[in-house]
C-alpha cells in the first residue's frame, strides 16, 4: 500500500482531522512562497520587513512590502487546494485548519474551522488607539493613518520576535493533540511555533502526513508524504474518500 492509499484508510476511520498550511498551498494561486528562487525573501531581509524593529525603523518600507503583497492577495484566487480542504473540513466531526498565510485564501475558499496563526494582510490596526480596519482596498498614503487618532496604522500580522494570537495557537495546540490523522501541507516546516504543531501531533501518536512536492526540515517524522502539488493532491485524497 503506498503512502496516498495509507493516507486515505486512515482517513476513513478518523473523526478527528488538523491540518498546518503553509505558502505552497497558495503557490498555484499564484502567490509566492517564502524560500527559494523568487520567493518572497529575495530582495528583502527578514529583519528589514517583518519585525517590529524594522516596522519602527522604517514603517513606509515595510509597508510598501505588505502593499506589494495585499495586491497580491487582491489578485490571486482560491485554487483546487484551497477548495478541497474547505470540503474536507465538512467530513469529519472535528477537523481545525491551521495556516501559516496572511493571505486570506483557505477563508474565501469557504474553510471555517480556520486559524490564521500569523494574521491576516487584510486587517491592519492603530499603534495607539488599536482601532482596526479590514479590507484589500489600495491604500493611497503609506504608511496608513488612523482614521480615530491619526497615528500610523501597522499590518495586523504576526512579526518574528512577536506572539502567536493567543487563542489561534491554544486551539491549535488542542486540535494537534487530538488529531487521528494530522496533514502538512505546503509548509517547509522551518518557522517555530508552527512548525511545533507537526511534532505535538506525532508526540501524541496521530498519523503525520506531508503534502510537498519536496522533502522539508521534519520529513524524516512523519508517517508517510505525498510529493505532489498540493492543488492536484488535496481532491484526488477527496476523490478517493467520495468513491
Ligand atoms: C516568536 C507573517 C517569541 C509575516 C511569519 C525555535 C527554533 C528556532 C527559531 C525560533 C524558535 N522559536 C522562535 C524562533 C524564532 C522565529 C523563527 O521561527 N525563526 C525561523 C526563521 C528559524 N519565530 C518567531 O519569531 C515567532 N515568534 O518566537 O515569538 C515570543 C514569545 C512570547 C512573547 C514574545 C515573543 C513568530 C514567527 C512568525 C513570523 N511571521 N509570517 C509575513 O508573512 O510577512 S512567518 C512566514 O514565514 C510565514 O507565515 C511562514 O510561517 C514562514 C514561511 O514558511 P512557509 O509558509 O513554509 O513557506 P516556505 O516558502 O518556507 O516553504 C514553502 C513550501 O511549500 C516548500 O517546502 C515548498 O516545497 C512547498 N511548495 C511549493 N509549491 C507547492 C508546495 N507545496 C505544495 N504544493 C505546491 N504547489
Ligand atoms: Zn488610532
């Protein structure tokens, strides 16, 4: 039996599903991921656009980033990947849907059972009176300013160096623990806490499954990979539940 019929036994006999999403699933929609050739990164150090140092040091170029990258999202479309967990999620009595991505996608998908565990690039709030706004619309002044007090506006995204949303990660953690079968999907599984979610799931003895074409950091710990595109491998797995 090969690791895709594995995975799809032992999801016939589970109830309880968790799945940890990273920038691969939104790769077919067009977004790009973090590493490699193209990705995000190049041409910006981490440390220049994604920590709140930078953001105090120089807030309208890290916000001529997130600019770059709610267009992005503006533009991009939910995939098959995206379409198919929102359909797994209505298969299983307990199923979480945790993402590493701001972008919004698993939401408009129609996923529910959802936690952005590092925020989201349509929300954004003040610095000062925490008043937030939610939307994709181009901002004409960066960066923007609030529409309450006039101080700046920050992107309501988790930062490095800064705190998991408290109950996204408590709820995570919980779903980890008591997955029977625990998906990998898209992730090179490098940035902690996250990454953690995939070994409290194995630590707890669920069924660790990766979707990645390629292999990753935890590779070696789970139970069995699929290396296909998430957005062909995602409703084939569904195909072959409703056959
Ligand atoms: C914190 C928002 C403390 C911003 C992001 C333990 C060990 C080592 C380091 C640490 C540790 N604990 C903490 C750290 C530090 C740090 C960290 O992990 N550093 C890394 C770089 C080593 N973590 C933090 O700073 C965290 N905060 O620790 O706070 C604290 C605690 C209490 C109180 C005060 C402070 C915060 C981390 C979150 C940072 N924010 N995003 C933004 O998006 O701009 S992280 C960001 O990068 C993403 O959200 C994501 O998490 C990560 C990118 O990874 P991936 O999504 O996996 O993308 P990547 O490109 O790497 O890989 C894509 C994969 O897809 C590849 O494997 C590829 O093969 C595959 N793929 C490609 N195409 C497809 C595909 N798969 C399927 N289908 C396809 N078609
Ligand atoms: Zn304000």
């Amino acid at each position: 039996m090969d690791d895709f019929d594995r995975l799809v036994s032992a999801l016939r006999s589970a109830s309880s599903v968790s799945v940890l999403t990273g920038a691969g699933v939104s790769a077919e929609s067009g977004i790009a991921t973090f590493r490699g050739a193209g990705g995000l990164w190049e041409g910006h150090r981490i440390e220049d656009v994604a920590t709140p140092e930078a953001f105090a040091k120089d807030p309208e170029r890290v916000w001529r980033f997130y600019e770059m990258r709610r267009q992005n999202a503006r533009e991009a479309r939910p995939n098959p990947g995206h379409t198919a967990l929102a359909e797994l999620e209505k298969r299983f009595p307990r199923f979480l849907l945790a993402t590493q991505n701001v972008d919004g996608l698993h939401r408009r998908a129609g996923s529910r059972n959802l936690v952005e565990l590092h925020g989201s690039i349509e929300r954004r709030y003040c610095v000062r009176c925490r008043r937030t706004e939610e939307d994709l619309d181009p901002l004409e002044t960066l960066p923007p300013a609030c529409a309450a007090c006039g101080d700046r506006m920050r992107p309501d995204i988790v930062w490095f160096g800064e705190p998991l949303p408290v109950e996204a990660w408590a709820d995570a953690q919980e779903a980890a623990r008591s997955a029977e079968v625990y998906l990998v999907v898209g992730t090179s599984a490098e940035v902690y806490p996250a990454a953690g979610l995939a070994l409290i799931a194995a630590d707890a003895g669920a069924a660790v499954f990766e979707i990645n074409p390629a292999e990753t950091a935890l590779s070696p710990l789970f139970s069995g990979a699929i290396r296909e595109p998430s957005g062909v491998a995602l409703p084939r797995i569904l195909a072959a539940l409703e056959a």
